[in-house]
C-alpha cells in the first residue's frame, strides 16, 4: 500500500511538472508567432532536418542574410528566439537583470559544476566579485614571461619541423602550447606537454578527456533533441566516457587545488611570508568575503576545470584562425611582422615584455577581425525572467532566447556584404566608433561577458609576434581550405597546415 501511495505521489508530481512544460511551451509558440522562422521546420524534428550547424556554416550565413534582426529556431517541437542584431540584443545582454543562464548551460554541469560559466544570481556575483582579483591587468602583466617560456618552446619544435620541410599542424601545436601556458599562469605548474612524453606527462591525459568532456557537449547541443535529457543521456552511448572523463578531470584539479594549499600553509607555519604574486589558482584558494568565508572545495574545482579549458582553448582556436588568415593574406602578415621587429629592434633577444603589448597596434586589428569571422563561442543563450521586446513582439518569461556571434559578426546588414573579406581596417577607430558597440561581442558583453578575454588577447600577441619573428608563413600547397565547424568554440573541421620558411 506504501508503494502504492508513493508511486501515485511521483506520478502525480511528473505528470503536473510535463503539464507544466507544455503550457509554457505553448504560451511561447502563441507569442513568438510574429517572429519569423527559416522554412522547412518539422513539427516534431524542428529544423533538425536542415542541420544549421553543419560545418562550413552555409545556413547560418544564408538565414542572417534572409532574418537580419531575428527569427525562430525551432529544437524539435520548442520554440527559441534567435538574437543577431545589435538592435534586438543588446538590451538583454547589457541589463543585469531579465534574464538567467539557460538551461543548456546544464549540460556542462557534470563537469564544471556551478562555475562561473554555469551560476546565476547571487552565487555568479559572489564568485565572480572574488575572481576579478586574477584577472586584474597588473596581474595580467606578470604572466608575459610565462607566455615568452612556452612560446620558446613551440618555437625549438617549429625549428625542426622547418628543418625537416615539415609544415606547422596548428590546432594540434598551438593546443599543447597554451595549455602549458595555463597551466604555468594559472597553477603555477610545470607542464611539460608540449613535449608529448604521455610516460611522463599526465597532463596530455587531461587534454584527451577534455576532447571527450567537448564532443560530448556538443552532441547534446546540436544533435537529438532527446540528449538534453539528462536521464536519456545517461543512457545512451555518450554517458560512459563522459562519466569517467568528468571524474578524470576533476581528480587532477582536486590534487592542483591540494598541492597548492599545503604548499601555502606549510608557508605560514614556518613563518614565511606569502609574497608570489597570486595566480588563479592563488585567488581561489585565498579569497574571502568580508565576513572571512572563501571558496569551498568544490567551488574551487568547479572554476580550476572551467578555467583550465576555457583558457586554453580559446587562445588555441583563435590563434590557428589568425595565423590562417596571416598565411592566406601575406600583405597582413608583413605589416604585423615589421610592428613586431620595430619593437624588438636593437634587442638582444626576442623576448616580448608587458610594456610591448600596447604597442601591437596592427597585431590587435588583425586578432579583432580573425574574432569578427570567427567567433570562439557561437551560441550564448539565456532564459528570461520578464517580458522582452524583440521589435514589437514580447517574448514572455520562461522564453529560451540565443543570441548567435557568428551570424551577428556575418550580418549584411550591420558589417556590408563584404562581411567574408579578412578586413583589420573595420578596426581602425575611424570606422569601429561609428558602429554599434554591440556589432561586435566575441566574448559576449555586458555585466557576464568573458572575465579571461585580455588573458587570452596578451597571449595571442606574445605568440603570435614570436613565431612571425622567426618564420614567414604560408598555405601548403594542396590543403582544402579550413572549414569552420562548431564545437563548443567554432574551430576549423580538419587541421590547418601552415608552411613555415625561417627567416634567419
């Protein structure tokens, strides 16, 4: 009879929360029906069929071009505004209020738990107020030698491979490379990755679970509907290896968070000072809130796996576009190359130091337009908390909206139909000042826009000045052109090969 009562109970509450779903749901294809809405939508599969995301982004670009401000994606048989002008988006990015994360940030849960990229409200202000710390620029600074480190080291295999008539195979090169990066600013770790000893080296199991913890997320993202689901995702083929990779990665960040607090208090209690200037992994460990409390252990975790990703796959795709766009576009690749030798004239060694980095005028054009046209995060979403007007229509609470990078940055209407052309110029003050401010949001913007952009924008110009110093860049002759394909970061579908001719 217990059983009886208890099933009833459970049932009772499932059926009212599905009641629920489908009210809501319904409410949001009545209000959006003003909305337009690409062709060929299924009733049930939604526009699964045309498969937006396919790599090469031609739908993406084509349905910008048809619905400049914004249209209805539909994800099986629910509704989700799509936001791709400047006009309908910015309202909601920049107000602090009205909206939340949305609930496909769930699927990272597993694995970055309530980090910053995850929490909402009160929890993401708190932890996003003691993490700011890190990020400061004058904290910024003192990772330059660090950048200068692993770049030296990229730099002794891309020496070889030149000696050898071998070309560069960037995303594979430029992973390991701003890995060690993280690892050496952020924890400060002595990785030895880039030299790919996997006998000595545990970190490379790390970047292999990490490639595991992506696909992963990915596929719910993009592919069935169904695998949103975290209980039919636990049960499909997907769960296994996303299990053991989760556990994986939050092992080896649970030993970098212990070993870095016994090395801190055993310093207290011999009495000396903590005086190295506080890393990432320093402020989570140290900050407090006014009344003394910190961070907990899992909270810690939660930030060291979103950071440890984030910070070095960003870096990693950006700078395999731009050394593309470089190699593709030599006439760029002079003009950054003679910036870089103007600063480093009459030194004795390449070393690029802090104070250089403002004075990287055209290597900040060219990464500003490799950002344009290739946005490392494509899909932002956010659920809302109050009505929102998108031209006249009002999306209700509860309403699913996306905000797409790549096609605002590939939107006719706000950057001129020459929006596929490699153009650093868009950048030059005379022409960006006249453009909306939110034309441009590579790394969102507003109160929630990305806290590690300038982390990654010092090590992009660190590394990218220092392989131009030594190598003139070029395509392979008989390579496919890169297709953009979209990850968790839109990266190209294949490796791109660059040719490398030393300059000395």
């Amino acid at each position: 009879m217990l059983w009886l009562s208890l099933c009833v109970v459970l049932g009772s509450i499932f059926f009212v929360r599905i009641l629920s779903f489908f009210q809501r749901t319904i409410e949001i294809q009545r209000a959006i029906k003003k909305l337009p809405s690409p062709p060929g939508a299924h009733w049930l599969a939604g526009h699964q069929k045309q498969s937006p995301f396919s790599p090469g982004l031609q739908w993406q670009r084509d349905t910008v071009a048809a619905f400049p401000r914004a249209y209805t994606l539909w994800r099986g048989f629910i509704p989700i505004p799509v936001l791709v002008h400047p006009d309908t988006l910015k309202s909601l990015l920049a107000s602090p209020t009205g909206s939340v994360k949305s609930s496909f940030y769930s699927l990272f849960r597993d694995w970055v738990g309530e980090g910053l990229a995850v929490a909402n409200g009160a929890k993401w202000k708190r932890n996003r107020r003691l993490l700011t710390g890190s990020f400061h620029l004058d904290t910024l600074r003192t990772y330059v030698p660090a950048y200068n480190d692993c770049a030296e080291v990229l730099l002794g295999k891309l020496n070889r491979l030149a000696a050898e008539g071998k070309p560069m195979r960037t995303d594979h090169e430029l992973g390991l490379c701003t890995f060690d990066a993280i690892l050496r600013t952020a924890c400060s770790h002595q990785s030895h990755c880039q030299l790919e000893d996997k006998k000595k080296n545990g970190d490379l199991d790390f970047l292999s679970a990490t490639k595991i913890l992506v696909s992963t997320v990915q596929e719910r993202k993009t592919g069935s509907p169904l695998l949103v689901n975290p209980w039919l995702f636990r049960l499909s083929s997907l769960y296994p290896d996303w299990k053991r990779a989760c556990q994986y990665v939050h092992r080896i960040a649970d030993e970098l968070i212990e070993k870095r607090k016994k090395e801190i208090s055993e310093k207290a209690e011999g009495g000396d000072p903590f005086v190295k200037p506080r890393d990432f992994l320093d402020t989570l460990i140290l900050a407090c809130d006014t009344d003394g409390k910190g961070l907990t252990v899992q909270e810690m975790t939660d930030e060291v796996n979103i950071f440890l990703f984030a910070g070095h796959e960003t870096t990693a795709t950006t700078t395999t576009w731009l050394l593309y766009n470089l190699a593709r576009y030599p006439e760029h690749q002079t003009k950054v190359r003679e910036e870089v030798d103007k600063i480093l004239e009459k030194r004795d060694s390449d070393r690029i130091n802090s104070e250089d980095l403002s004075h990287m005028e055209y290597m900040s054009l060219v990464i500003k337009e490799t950002l344009r046209m290739y946005p490392p995060a494509v899909l932002l979403s956010r659920t809302l908390t109050a009505p929102y007007d998108v031209d006249g229509v009002i999306l209700p609470p509860g309403t699913l909206v996306a905000f797409n990078t790549y096609q605002l940055h590939h939107n006719p209407t706000v950057w001129g139909e020459d929006h596929m052309d490699f153009k650093p110029s868009r950048f030059l003050p005379e022409n960006f000042t006249k453009m909306d401010p939110f034309s441009y949001v590579p790394f969102s913007a507003g109160p929630r826009n990305c806290i590690g952009q300038h982390f990654a924008y010092n090590q992009i110009k660190v590394l990218v000045g220092r392989i131009l110093r030594q190598f003139r860049l070029s395509l392979v002759d008989g390579e496919p052109e890169p297709v953009p394909h979209l990850t968790i970061a839109l990266k190209p579908l294949h490796e791109v090969m660059i040719a490398l001719e030393p300059r000395y």
